[in-house]
C-alpha cells in the first residue's frame, strides 16, 4: 500500500493538472471570443463630412439662422 505521503503528493499532482486544464480551457475560450468578437463587429467608419456646395450652403443658412434665434423648429 502506498504511504499517505505518496497518496497525498498524488492528489496535490492531480489537482495541479486539473487546475492548470481549467486555465487552458479559460485561455482558449477567452481567444476564441476575441477573435469572433473582432470577426462579428462591423469596423467603425471615421467621421464623414459633406462637402458637397448645396450641403455647405444649407449648413451655413441653419448655423445663422440658429444664432440670431429665427430658426423656426425651436420656436
């Protein structure tokens, strides 16, 4: 019959695996949901500006009629 020393040293070496099991396991789900994260999400697209001249010219006639307080929406 093996020592209690023998058997307590092979239960600290089963737990040390099961342990580090657990751990890889961890690692390999936590890598698969980043990589399927970054697969799922759409990139961002960089703010967008029109410069078409009929944009610039309608923004501008809101901007001042917003600062002189004549814009009719918020009134």
């Amino acid at each position: 019959f093996p020592s209690s020393d023998e058997t307590e040293i092979k239960m600290l070496f089963q737990m040390q695996e099961n342990v580090g099991i657990i751990i890889l396991t961890f690692n390999a789900l936590q890598k698969w949901h980043v990589i399927y994260l970054k697969l799922a999400m759409p990139k961002r697209k960089g703010k967008c500006y029109s410069k078409a001249q009929h944009m610039i010219d309608k923004s501008l006639k809101l901007l001042f009629l917003k600062l002189n307080n004549k814009l009719p929406i918020l009134t």
